[in-house]
C-alpha cells in the first residue's frame, strides 16, 4: 500500500483509502463535481471527481474503503487527487488499521508522563479533580487516549489530544521552573485540562469530525462546563480557585477572535495561551513538512501562517 504522504505532485494515485468526507458541489460554470477526502493512516488527501457520472466512477458513501485511481496535483500549496476511477472495496482488500493516523509515540508511555505530573500537584484540591478525570473515570479516559485534538491543523490522530496536553503541560512546567510568579499547580492543572472539551466537540475516529455539541458549543465552553460539573462533586473546593482555573481554560486562545470568550487576564492564562499556541503550530508545520518529505523547495502560500514557507537547509 502506498500511503497518502508518500505522494508526490505530478506522480499517480491507485491504491485503497477510507472515504471520510463525500460532498456534492457545483462549479462556477455550473458543472457538477465531487468534493472527497480520503485518508490513511499517515493523514488525509483533498480529492475532486470531475466527472461524477463517467463509467468509471461507481458507487460509494462516507466511510467507505474506496479504491481509486488518478492524477496527483498540487492546489494553494497542497497535494490534491483527481480522480478517474472509484470503486468500493471489497474485503480483504484492505486492513482497517491501515486507516486510522495515530500518534508516533506510544499512548501508554504518554498517559504514564500526563499521570506523573498529576502526581506533582501539591493542591488538594486541584489534585482530587485531576484525579476524578484521570485516575477514576474510566470512560473519560477511554475517550481523551483515542482522541484527536483537532479536525485537520494539528495533532489530528489517535492519541493527539493526549499527546497535545503532555506538551502543553511539559512546556508550562519548564515556565514554571523560570518564572516564579507563575501558580505551578493552577496552571500544570489549567493545561491538562485545557482541551478537554474536545472529546465532546470531535466525534471519534474513523469520522473524527464536529459533533452538535461541537458546532453550537464549543470545546473552550464545553471543557469549562465539564470541570464545573465535576468541581460540584468535590466538598469545599474554593470557589475562587474554581473560577481562576476556568478563566485559563476560557481565554487559552488568547483572542476574541480566536474563540476566546475571555482573553487573559491571569499570568497563568498568558503562559497556557502561549504554550497552547507553540504546540499547535510547531506541530502543524511538523506535519507540513513530514507531508512535502524531501522536498526542499518553497512549499507555498500557507493561509495559516500567512507565509511561503520552505524547510531550513542548514549549512
């Protein structure tokens, strides 16, 4: 099997992918075309059938193993398959395991790092909640090992969001260990809760896409609930900690524009936002160039980072 991120512009699509998206659209010229977006393991791939009702095209839904054959070109930077030939799979023609993109480190070891810090947390307090999450809610911890912490930009694979929070938490120690005016066990326990709200805002994989909640909510409002929810089963926890530690966790995207409800007003909440942001797009760009492999050349225009960006080519 060749693996989405072995493709390169100008090669040959052929093999089997998980259709994970499937949209009907209509050109300008008003020709009808299919949006697709395929994906394996090693991520996923923008498609286009240009020619939906051609013989070669048969029938399939979302979530079905395709076999398709085609063109690989680039579009605003990135890989981009246009499609000749699609058929449903049959089985034995594909692994499923195949089809799942997972973390490159192992979710044991990392969930062993995120319970080594809980363990660091001298609040009382604090530490009962971290535990109720982490330590004795089995179904929460099922759910927060095989998520995602994004749809697309980053970390989006079995295991990122656990991945995602380790960084997070290992770059806010280090801040910590720096900068003393800093509230060591708020924000150890503002990072590792940070995202929390995504395992109800991402549906699980294979779909690993918006749900409702997600939609009209949230994962910033939907993680701030959760905590206050659970806050509510633990006597005597201070009311004012209780809002210092929501207040990381609604303005951790620092901006209104953002999606912060709140932007930050405590020095905890800076170093939450920035930790956040470092990640994110340290592990974004990670995934671009893991996607361009050995090319060294511009890549182009990223909307994101309003930038072209091109590895570094050391000496």
């Amino acid at each position: 099997m060749k693996y989405l991120n072995e493709l390169r512009e100008g090669g040959r699509i052929g093999d089997v992918y998980l259709c994970k998206q499937k949209q009907s659209a209509v050109t300008k010229n008003g020709k009808s075309y299919e949006n697709v977006i395929l994906q394996d393991k090693s991520g996923v791939l923008d498609a286009k059938i240009w020619e939906p009702n051609s013989p070669g095209i048969g029938d399939f839904d979302v979530l079905d193993y395709v076999y398709v054959v085609g063109d690989v070109t680039s579009f605003a930077g990135n890989l981009q398959a246009s499609l000749k030939q699609v058929r449903k799979a049959d089985e034995g023609e594909y692994v499923p395991g195949d089809y799942l993109p997972v973390s490159k480190n192992s979710t044991d070891v990392m969930y062993d790092g995120l319970l080594a810090f809980i363990s660091s947390i001298g609040n009382q307090y604090l530490k009962a909640l971290l535990q109720s999450f982490y330590v004795s809610d089995m179904d929460f911890i099922k759910s927060f090992k095989g998520h995602s912490a994004a749809k697309t930009v980053h970390h989006g694979f079995v295991g990122g969001l656990l991945e995602h929070t380790l960084n997070v938490t290992k770059m806010c120690a280090y801040y910590c260990e720096q900068y003393p005016v800093l509230n060591r066990d708020l924000l150890l326990s503002a990072a590792m809760f940070h995202d929390i709200g995504k395992t109800v805002e991402i549906s699980d994989f294979p779909m690993n896409d918006y749900t409702d909640d997600g939609q009209l909510l949230g994962h910033i409002v939907i993680g701030s609930e959760m905590l206050h929810d659970r806050i509510g089963q633990i006597a005597g926890f201070p009311k004012k900690l209780e809002s210092e530690l929501k207040h990381c966790i609604l303005a951790h995207h620092g901006e209104y524009e953002y999606g912060s409800p709140k932007k930050p007003a405590l020095a905890e909440a800076v170093a939450l936002n920035l930790a956040d942001n470092t990640d994110a797009r340290l592990e974004t760009l990670t995934e671009i160039f893991d996607a361009a492999g050995d090319k060294t050349e511009w890549l182009g225009y990223n909307r994101l980072f309003e930038s072209n960006l091109r590895r570094s080519m050391g000496e």
